[in-house]
C-alpha cells in the first residue's frame, strides 16, 4: 500500500486533489462508501411503492452525504456509529430488484422484466439483450489502467458480458457483443471475487464490461455483502474459473483492505455512462471513484457508429452532475480517425466548459476492431472511416487543443513520459 501512496502520479496537486477521496479509500485512510451506507438507517416494507421507497432513497442520501462530509473532514469517525439493521444499503438493494422487473437501468428504459427472461424463452428483452444472469468474462490484476488506477499492484478489473451501445469498433466485442461469452456469476461469487482481487493488493474494485451499468442489480447485491472471507480450496477453483491470472502467485492477505477491521475497497465504475438518472442516484451512495467515458461529440456520429440515440445530452447531462456533486472521477476520451473535429475537439471543449477541472485522458490506442477491421470476417465497409490508426497529425492535433483549452489532461495522459 505505501508503494502506491509515493508513486510520482500523486506529486501532481491538481491529480491528487481531484481524487483525494479515492486516494484515501484505497491506502484505507477513509472507509468506502458503501460503509458509510450501512450506517444510515431506513426503515421500509418489500410491500411499499415504488414511488416511496424513491422518497426514503432521497431523504437517506441526504443522511448519507451529511455523514460522508464528516467522515471527510474527520469530525466523525465510523466506528463511532452502529450498522443500521436496515439501511442505505438495503434499500439499495430493494430498489435494484424492482427496477430489473421493468428494467431502467440505462437510458434506452426498455422496461421489460428481465427477471422471467432467463426461464422463459418466449419472453421479451431490450436492449442489452439479457435477463437476471450475470456473466464474468475475466477479471484480473488490470496493468494497462491509467496509473491513478492500476497504481504498483493491478486495478481489481472485473470486465461483464454485454453492453447497452453497440459501437462498431469495441475493442471488447467478444464480450460485449456475446452475452454467453462468460461464466454465470452470482452475487455471491461477485462479492467473493472483489474481495479476493483486493487481499490479492489490488487497489481498487474495477467494475467493467461490456457496460457494468446492464449488471446493476447483481453488482449492488454483491457489494452490499462485502466482507472478509476465508477463502477455502473448493471455493478458490470455482472462481479461478473465470480469473485471467490465476497462474500468478498473490499472497492474500486483510491488510491491503482493511479499515479498523471492516473490510474496505474503493469502487470503480468504468462505463459509458449512458445511463438513466436512477441507477445514477443508486450508484452516488456506493461509488468512490468514476471512469466515465466520452466517445462523441454529437448525436449523428453515435448513432451512425454506435446504433445509439440520445447519446450526447445523456452522457453530458451525467457527467456534469458527478462533477457538480463534487464526486471523484476522471474522464476518457479515445481519438478516432476521421473523428477529431466531429468528435474529438467538441468533447474537449465542452469539457472546458462545464467540467473545466476534471481529469481527462485523452487517449491514442485506438486500432481498428470489430466491424472496423479490415481484416476481420466481421468488417463493414460502411466504416472505412474508422479502419486505420490515428494519425500523428490527428493525435498531436488532438493535444494541441486540449493544451489551448487548458485542459487537466497531462498528468494523466503523458505518464509514461
């Protein structure tokens, strides 16, 4: 842990002050925050309404961030508070079930009852194609993150099965694209895997996919049952079924996730962000840290290259609101060829504009994938724009901008400089 305390990422001020709460969960200075919410105590019925359980939800993240600040600013310490018999968490959890019966977890709404999908052939899906199953494509100690994230020891990456866009160049379409493409995965297994990355050195819990947004109700459930386990034989060969780095040898041990002898994490949400407004409420009382990613500057490009409507004004809409909450996050963006003025530039400048301090990566690595590529069976000539690299002159007009901008951007983007 002091490893990823002094890596040099963290002389940065303006780095270190935008995720100063993630910081401070992972080195296990600060409790997350789904500790906080089981300290905050609702009192409610399986038999309520929706609507008023939605109420309790609005007047219990008021408590909630009323304790968050001062845990911040540590005029309150958590053990001084008592585990709610029925808290935040809880009702988290109530409200993720009600929602996969007429599913809202992302902006499409399909409101389709994804729980009666799996056992019934006949019955319909939306857009994310699944029903109550969960599924693990791999997880792993993730070295490719940014360095706020992959830090000395890996990000706890856990990359779900299908997604809610259907981008012709993802670059985890045989994950995406393929929602068997996995081992089913309960809640139960979820939270086992979290916990074991983290005792692992992991310094943080990455939730990825595909999109984690479509796995909603199962991620919830799982950390809403975080704890230490003691991690048996039978129980480790089940879920080195899906582990990517199994054959590499990490002593587990509770120090590098623990606080004051509760077991402790930071949650990452890496995602899309075209979500809906209600799993973005539930996710505000459980996330430590965002990674959201900003692919299009307008509509016409996302859906002529993602097959999704509504792209923009959601996605910006929700990354000003996890800005103006004052949340910790940084932002992505991938340089596409052809795409800079349509795409690139637009992104930068709206983000000089409505989040003038956000982190931003402003990334390179694009390559031709999924329909884009030329060489795959799956190519689609009415992508040629995006069947080549990035060019110099594309990728340094890119910074460019971004540097006139004054943009938050290098830290993070040039770290291996």
């Amino acid at each position: 842990m002091n490893t990823f305390q002094k890596l040099f990422i963290w002389d940065d001020a303006q780095t270190k002050n935008n995720l100063r709460w993630y910081y401070a969960v992972s080195s296990n200075e600060m409790p997350a925050k789904y500790l906080i919410a089981k300290k905050v105590a609702v009192e409610f019925h399986h038999n309520d309404d929706q609507d008023s359980l939605w109420k309790l939800h609005e007047d219990a993240t008021s408590d909630f961030l009323a304790l968050w600040q001062k845990i911040k600013n540590t005029s309150l310490e958590l053990s001084q508070l008592e585990d709610a018999n029925q808290n935040l968490m809880d009702l988290n959890v109530e409200l993720v079930n009600r929602m996969l019966k007429k599913c809202n977890f992302c902006k499409w709404n399909c409101k389709v009852d994804r729980s009666i999908v799996d056992s019934n052939p006949k019955a319909k899906t939306g857009t994310c194609q699944l029903g109550e199953i969960t599924r693990v494509g791999a997880y792993f100690h993730h070295r490719g993150e940014e360095l706020i994230y992959r830090g000395s020891d890996g990000s706890g990456t856990i990359f779900f099965t299908s997604c809610n866009l259907r981008c012709s160049f993802c670059q985890n379409g045989d994950i995406s694209k393929d929602k068997y493409n996995g081992n089913e995965t309960t809640s139960d297994e979820l939270a086992q895997i979290s916990v074991l990355l983290r005792l692992e050195g992991c310094h943080n819990v990455n939730y990825v996919g595909g999109d984690p947004i479509v796995h909603l109700h199962t991620i919830v459930r799982a950390i809403s049952k975080l704890k230490f386990f003691n991690f048996d034989t039978k129980m480790l060969r089940n879920l080195f079924k899906t582990k990517s780095d199994k054959f590499i040898s990490y002593p587990l041990s509770k120090h590098f996730g623990n606080y004051k002898g509760k077991f402790n994490v930071p949650i990452l949400w890496n995602s899309n962000f075209f979500m809906s407004m209600e799993a973005v409420r539930i996710l505000r009382t459980i996330v430590d840290v965002w990674l959201p990613d900003f692919k299009f500057g307008n509509n016409k490009c996302a859906r002529r290259l993602a097959r999704t409507p509504w792209y923009f004004e959601t996605v910006a809409e929700l990354h000003k609101i996890i800005y103006d909450w004052g949340e910790d996050f940084s932002i992505r963006h991938l340089i596409m060829p052809n795409h800079v003025e349509c795409c690139t530039k637009p992104v930068l400048k709206w983000i000089q504009e409505n989040t003038p301090h956000a982190l931003v990566n402003i990334m390179d690595q694009y390559h031709p994938d999924s329909f884009t590529n030329p060489n795959s069976p799956e190519y689609n000539p009415r992508y040629e724009d995006l069947s080549r690299f990035p060019t110099q002159e594309e990728i340094q007009d890119s910074y460019l901008y971004a540097k006139e901008l004054h943009l938050n951007f290098e830290a993070i983007t040039f770290e291996n400089f």
